[in-house]
C-alpha cells in the first residue's frame, strides 16, 4: 500500500478495512476527557484494534496503561515498548504461564483470576520464576462469563489468593458486558464495584484499583466515586452495535470495510465482495424481522442480511435502488473486533485519500 499514498478511496482495490483519521482522533480524544474529567485512569482495551500506532495515540492522549485479553497481545505490546498492561483475562496453561512471567520481568503485568485453582498455578509460575505477581480478582457482575460473585465468595477468593506465595492482591475487576439503558447499567455497576472494594477492604484485603467500565457503560462507571478505571475498546472505532444501542452516532464511527457491487440480481439485492472473510459473523437485530451484519454508509435504511465466505447480500430499501456493479459502498461492522482481526492492515484516510497504513500487529494472537 505505500505506493498507495495520497490516492483517492475510490481508487483502492476491494475489499479494504478502512480508518477515518479525523473520527479516530476524535473518539480518542472524547474518552480521554472522560477520564480526565471523572478523576479515573483510562486503560484502554487493546484487542479492539490490536494496532501499535493506534495505542501509540492513546498513550499519547493520556491512557494509564493498556488492557489485552490475551498473553499473545501482551508479547506484541512489550515488543513495542510499552511496559504497563493488563491481562484481562484467566491465564491457564503452563506454556502461557511461561510467557506471562518472562513478560513480567521486563513490563509490569498484571493479571485476573476468579478462581483458587488460576491462582494456584499462577502462584507456583511466579515463585519458580523468581518474581512476585500482581493480581486482580475478576468480579461476575451479572454477564455470566468468569468472575466470582460478590460478597462472601469473593472474600474468601481474596483471602486464599493473599495467602500464596508470588502472588500480590492489589484490585478488582469485572466486565459487565453490553445491557440495555447503558447509563443506569453503568452505575450500577460502578457502584457494585464500590461497594465489594469497601467490603474487602473492611476485611483487611488491599485494594488499590477498582476496575470496571467498557464502551457501552464506562462513561457513568467512571463518575462513581472509588472506580479506579476504566477500560473501553470499541470506543476507537465504535460499531453498528454500539450505534443501534444509541452509544455512538454513524457519523463516529471511524471503521468501515470498503466493498464493491459486483451483481444486482433483483431490484432490491446487492451482492458485494466483502463476505465472513472480511466481517464479522456476529450480527445486530434492526428489528424483531431483521437482523444484519453490518450498516451500509448512506443507505441506513437497507441491511446485509446473508454472509457468505467471499460474498455478503445487501436488501436494499428504494434509496439503494440505483447501485450499480462495481460501485462502492462502506460497511459499518457489526462489531468492530473481530472485524479487524479478519484483516492485515488499516488503511488510513483523511478527507478522501489514502494517507497511511497501519499493521494489524496483533493479528490472530489469541493464544
């Protein structure tokens, strides 16, 4: 793509995943001031966009630190430089426990764990490794994924993981995941988490940070008073999802996958040459008949309701009617994430033109 620069979109080749710079800067700037605003570190997630130059941006915008989900995207983050991260995430095998430690003797790395058993061997990792690791203890606050609940099992969690050698309880965390009324969630949330640092607390367990607060809910998890941080992803990029929720307006969203019409087999069909390779499986319900994978830039009206590995299929509502093959169109993914996980690089574009590409660095590092 460098030979590339300061080409016109319309002359990229399809499909293309595609940056809007102007709304990029933009996003990152908007959930800066949250943070600043609120008194709260920002530790953004770094598996929305897996990207070093993006993270470089955050960082220089204010981000505390960085969030991953993976030991994979740990390794990445470390190679480029940076040396605060969280691994969000129940760290199991003794081949990631490994990684994890040789990480931790050049970054400070920290770790979840909702159970005796991760602790344990995280513990027996840490002492044979000659280092002392800090934990925080993940929270199930009602998404019914990993954490364990508040109040007494919590405490007695804390108080097995204190007791082990090599391990260093210094916080909380949860990821409460998307609900509906984001606002109310998102005090209610921040404010569960509150409440069980205090508990802990009352019980003689150090709790330094206090971490919640996602895209959808961490604009009112971060006026809480006793939340530490917070740790939006989507945010960068926002997504269609986050737009029918009413977090996020299409004009903020920042990723699109930039597609051609390459069949018109019926008045209201478009088939374009972006499929499953290219999107995300996930999908958003329009309505109780529609769901979609993604929202066509300037026909929100119309919906992608079939992906199929090379090819996804437009219904189009009459303000599609005249695309014709081998127009082009803009996809607002359903879910940025593993959108961007499907591609290489971002193209970056300002006003029009190509002005740069970024590389997906974290690409596929799910282990």
């Amino acid at each position: 793509m460098s030979s590339g620069m300061g080409m016109a979109v319309v002359e990229l080749d399809t499909p293309s995943l595609l940056v809007d710079l102007d709304r990029l800067e933009s996003n990152i700037a908007h959930w800066a001031g949250v943070a600043q605003t609120s008194g709260v570190r920002l530790r953004p997630h770094f598996k929305t966009h897996k990207c070093i130059e993006i993270a470089r941006m955050q960082q220089a915008a204010g981000a505390a630190g960085f969030t991953v989900a993976k030991v994979g995207e740990a390794e990445v983050m470390v190679g480029a430089g940076f040396t605060d991260i969280f691994v969000a995430y129940e760290v199991v095998g003794p081949s990631k426990l490994q990684r994890l430690i040789t990480l931790a003797r050049t970054a400070r790395i920290r770790v979840g764990v909702d159970s005796i058993a991760v602790a344990t061997a995280l513990s027996e990792a840490a002492v044979s490794g000659g280092i002392t690791l800090d934990v925080l203890i993940e929270v199930e606050t009602g998404l019914g994924r990993c954490g364990v609940l508040p109040g007494q099992p919590l405490l007695d969690l804390a108080k097995q993981v204190e007791a082990l050698p090599g391990l260093r309880v210094v916080g909380i965390f949860t990821y409460r995941g998307y609900r509906p009324n984001p606002e109310e969630a998102g005090l209610e949330e921040g404010t569960t988490m509150a409440r069980e640092a205090d508990y802990l607390r009352r019980a003689g367990i150090r709790v330094d940070e206090v971490s919640a607060g996602s895209t959808p809910t961490g604009r009112s998890v971060a006026t809480v008073p006793g939340v530490t941080e917070i740790r939006p992803g989507t945010y960068v990029f926002y997504d269609a999802t986050q737009v029918v929720w009413g977090i996020a307006t299409l004009e903020q969203c920042a990723l699109t996958a930039l597609a051609r019409v390459i069949s018109r087999p019926a008045r209201d069909v478009a088939i374009l040459d972006a499929g499953s390779k290219v999107l995300t499986t996930e999908f958003l319900c329009l309505d109780d008949k529609r769901k979609s994978y993604g929202i066509v830039r300037g026909l929100p009206k119309s919906y992608i309701d079939r992906l199929w590995e090379e090819h996804s299929r437009v219904r189009l509502s009459e303000e599609g009617y005249n695309l014709k093959v081998g127009d082009l169109v803009e996809i607002i993914p359903a879910h940025a994430c593993p959108t961007v996980n499907l591609a290489t690089d971002l193209v970056c574009v300002r006003g029009g033109y190509v002005v740069d590409q970024w590389e997906i660095a974290a690409r596929g590092r799910v282990q």
